[in-house]
C-alpha cells in the first residue's frame, strides 16, 4: 500500500506542481493518475520513488515514510517504466534488462538467464536479446523497458506514460498485455497516462488531476463515468460531447451504437463477449454488453 | 634545386641520423614531450570537466576561463614562465598545458550534455548511484566527444611544441630555431615537414580511436529520426544541467 499524506510540491515559490494531494493505493491493484499537462501526475509518480522530494508532506511505503529510505536503494526495489523506454543506447537488450539485478549482485549468469526468461515474460522473441535498442521498434522498446521494471521482482511497478509514444494499434496491444502480466504478477502498479480511455482500460483506481496538481476526482471507472462530480470531470471523460451516452440503432439488420453525437462506437454482438474483458473499462473502449 | 628538394633532401640526408640531433632522437622527444603534456592536461581537465558535464554546476565559469586561456598567445606565456621558473623543460610544459586544457575540458563536458537527459534520468530511476551513472552511462557515451577534444589539443601541442626548443633543447622546434640561426632554410624546412607529418599521424590516430569508442548501439542508431514529444510537465527542466545551461 502506498500512501500520500497531504503531500505538496513546489518547484519554485509560484509553480505549484502537487497541492495538498493524500491518496491511499490499494495493493496489488493498477492506480492510474490521469490528467492533461502540467497537472502533476508525473511529479507525484516520481515521489515515489524519490525522483522528486516533496516539498511538505509525506509518502508511506507498507506505513514507512519513504523519506527515511535510501534513494538507490528504494529506486532499485521498485520497478519504472517510462515513455521512451529510456534503455541504455550502448547496452544490449539483455544488459539492460539486468541492469538493475547486476547492481544488485546478482551473478552475471543468473542475471543474464533471468533476463532472458523476462523477455519471454513480456512476450519478446530471446533472438532479440544480443540486439542494442535502437534496433528494435517503439512496440519492443517498450516490452524491454516493461522487463527491466520487472527485473527485481519489485512488490510496486510504476508506470510513467509507458504506452504513450507507439502507434495506436501496438498501444492497444501493450495495455492488453499489461491487464495479462497483471492477473499473473499482481503487482501494485502506478500508472500515470493523458488519455482516459486508457485510464478507464486499465485503473482499478482512477484519479483525474486538475492544473496544479488537484484531485477532480477518484473512484473506479465506473464510479466516475457514472457519477462525474463537477463539469471539469465529465468534460475530461467526455461525458458532455455526449461520447459517454451511447445509443442503439439499426441499420440493415445490425444493431450499431451510437453515441449522442451520431459518430459510431460499434457494433452490438448478441451472445458473445465484446471484448477480451468486460466491465467499464470495455465500456469506455464502446462495447456494450447485453 | 629547390628549397623544397633541398629540405626533403635534408631528411634524407644519413648524416642527420646520427649524434644527439638525429631526426630520429628529435621525433621521440617531440612525441614524448606532447604525450606528457596531454596526459597532464587531460589529468587536469578530464576530472573537472567530467564534474561540470555530470552536475551542470560551474559550466559558465569553465566556459570564460578555458575561453581565456584559449586567447593568452603561448609564446607570451612561454617568455613569461620561463622568466619565472628559468630555462628548461617546466617553462614549455606550463604553456603547452595550458594550452592544451580548454579543448579537452570542452570535449569532457559536452560529451556529457550531448547525452539525451532522459535516459541519464532513466539510469537513476531504476537505481544506479551517481557514480554508477558517470561510469557506466556518462562516460561510454560522451567518450566519443572526449576523444575528439583530446584529438584537437594533440593537434595544438603537437605543432607548437615546436616552442618548446626556444627555451630548451627538446623536439623538432630544434631544427627551426638553428636553421633561423644559421640561415639553414632546408634544414628548417625540413624541421617543418617533420612537423607536419607528426602532427598528420597523431590527427588520423586520434581520428581512428574517435571512431572505435563510438558505442555500438549508438551508430546504429545515428542515422534514425527519433521521435521526441512528451506530453507531460517536465519535471527533469529543473535538474541541474538545465539550470547550467541557462
């Protein structure tokens, strides 16, 4: 469990980054930190593992101030993710994976065997494990960058935009892949993400910062799409263009859904699943189940 | 005969292979006392450049004062340390290091700065010390800029250690300053080419070992457009370099 107790952040005197922020994350659950730029998401996910310090308050690891910890020491028991992968240019794939591990101590042959065992846990080829990253696409750099957060083992995953920087499709693709690498490790994973669909996908626990670091709102997905507190909120899930209020009609025999503004959303399948996972989070992608 | 035949004549000639003044004697002390003066200045500059590059502290400071240096005329510095300390070697090897020692500091630091922040910032986030940084990511990827401002003060040594005979009997400046003395212009001339050529294969040395250091990983990617957006506040513009830059 992770824990922001009335935490502040101040860069210099007049740009407040993180204002008076508590939030308890569950264990073992994927808390998304949503927000457009400037709203701190970053800064808060970083104080977590002392990237950044905050300027008042405090942040509790299983009830241990985290200020009291080593910053080497805590960074390399929790695992990080960021947009560009942010792997080693001059490392080959399987160095950077066992990075961490090697400063560790662990044997280089261990480390080298473990490495190649992540790879194939993030669903990477072990052929690409002598190539160096720039050799790999944007997709695979991020896989890589998933197995090097993954390399200790670490009880906390923190994500910073991870899937921000690929293609839609690979995107996709990687946020699925994340939901299965949770259901097998149930890490308690920090996500921070501008994008609400992808919030929605993802978060046990979604919350919605405003400029300067303000809590909108927390609450599942389905608390939030339903019950949006203020009009910031339903602007930011896009409850107010209507995206969210999702109709049916009929065209040619096919029942399509549309939301309020006519653009389609998709198809209504009778019988079958509408997607790999059902719930708010499939809801928010624009499949509807009956 | 020209005068070019004749200096080239003049190396050639089998009597400057022998006695205290052989070509060959005056070659390595000419190699040997820009190697000593590099290897003195790099131990000067490297560590501090090094500093500045890693902390992005005192890089305004480094750049006006190896600016400085870069514009004291080293024959002015030369007369005025040897009046100091008198005739001999310490005179020239204080003027070549100092001569020497702004390209190597600039060559130390922006090695270092021209690494992506992101991924020095990356290092730190999984939990490498700073020390672990410097050595295990700053280093082999600044090398490269390292090496090509070492490359630069070899070349600025080694032509004007020629000086270094003006105060004391030592490299191929001996030839130059004998030959002005007794009217030898082949045997100056001469003393010249010797120069050029040590300067030419210390230049393509350095050029090849520029390209060995490059990390493997590094030219592969060198050709390809990365694609840098980021959509989030940039905690990382408060990091120290940044401030250094500004």
């Amino acid at each position: 469990m992770i824990e922001f107790r009335s935490v502040t952040k101040r860069f210099t005197q007049d740009a407040v980054a993180v204002n008076d922020f508590s939030l308890v994350l569950p264990s073992r659950k994927i808390t998304v930190l949503v927000g457009s730029s400037g709203s701190g998401k970053t800064t808060l996910l970083r104080m977590i593992n002392r990237m950044v310090d905050p300027t008042s308050g405090s942040i509790e690891i299983d009830g241990v101030d985290v200020a009291t910890l080593e910053p080497v020491k805590l960074r390399r028991s929790i695992g990080y993710v960021m947009q560009n992968s942010g792997l080693l240019p001059h490392r080959k794939v399987v160095d950077n994976v066992a990075t961490v591990p090697l400063l560790r101590g662990v044997p280089r042959k261990q480390a080298r065997l473990d490495a190649l065992e992540l790879l194939d846990t993030v669903g990477l080829s072990r052929t690409l494990a002598d190539r160096y990253p720039s050799q790999l696409s944007g997709g695979q750099q991020q896989r890589v960058g998933v197995a090097r957060g993954l390399a200790v083992n670490p009880n906390i995953l923190l994500m910073d935009e991870p899937f921000g920087a690929v293609d839609p499709i690979v995107r996709a693709e990687l946020q699925q892949e994340l939901l299965r690498l949770q259901q097998e490790l149930d890490k308690t994973v920090v996500f921070v993400t501008h994008d609400i669909d992808e919030a929605f996908l993802l978060g046990d626990q979604v919350v919605i910062l405003r400029t300067g670091g303000l809590v909108a709102q927390i609450g599942s997905p389905t608390e939030i799409l339903a019950n949006p507190v203020d009009e910031f909120v339903s602007s930011f899930v896009g409850a107010d263009r209507g995206k969210r209020s999702l109709h049916l009609e009929n065209h040619g025999g096919d029942d399509l859904v549309v939301d309020s503004e006519g653009r389609l959303a998709g198809v209504l399948s009778t019988g079958t699943k509408a997607g790999t996972r059902s719930g708010p989070g499939a809801a928010a992608q624009g499949g509807v189940r009956q | 005969m020209n005068l070019f035949a004749q200096a080239v004549q003049w190396i050639l000639d089998p009597l400057n292979y022998v006695g205290v003044n052989a070509i060959p004697l005056r070659v390595f002390e000419h190699l040997a006392f820009t190697l000593v003066t590099l290897v003195i200045a790099s131990a000067i500059a490297i560590p501090i450049g090094f500093f500045i590059g890693h902390t992005g502290r005192g890089r305004g400071l480094a750049v006006s004062v190896a600016g400085a240096f870069r514009a004291i005329p080293t024959l002015g510095l030369l007369t005025l340390v040897a009046l100091w300390i008198g005739i001999g070697l310490g005179a020239p090897f204080v003027a070549l290091t100092i001569l020497a020692i702004p390209p190597i500091l600039a060559g130390a630091y922006t090695g270092f700065e021209a690494i992506d922040r992101r991924t020095v910032d990356a290092a730190r986030a999984v939990g490498m010390s700073e020390g672990q940084i410097v050595r295990g990511v700053e280093v082999p990827l600044g090398l490269p800029l390292l090496i090509g401002g070492i490359r630069s003060a070899a070349l600025q040594v080694v032509a004007t250690a020629t000086l270094a005979a003006y105060i004391a009997d030592i490299g191929l400046g001996r030839y130059l300053f004998t030959g002005l003395k007794t009217r030898d212009h082949a045997e100056m001339l001469g003393g010249s080419i010797l120069v050029i050529l040590l300067a030419l294969a210390l230049e393509g040395i350095f050029a090849t070992i520029q390209r060995f250091v490059v990390p493997r990983g590094v030219i592969s990617s060198r050709s390809k457009v990365v694609r840098v957006r980021s959509s989030r506040a940039r905690p990382m513009v408060n990091s120290a370099v940044e401030k250094g830059t500004q």
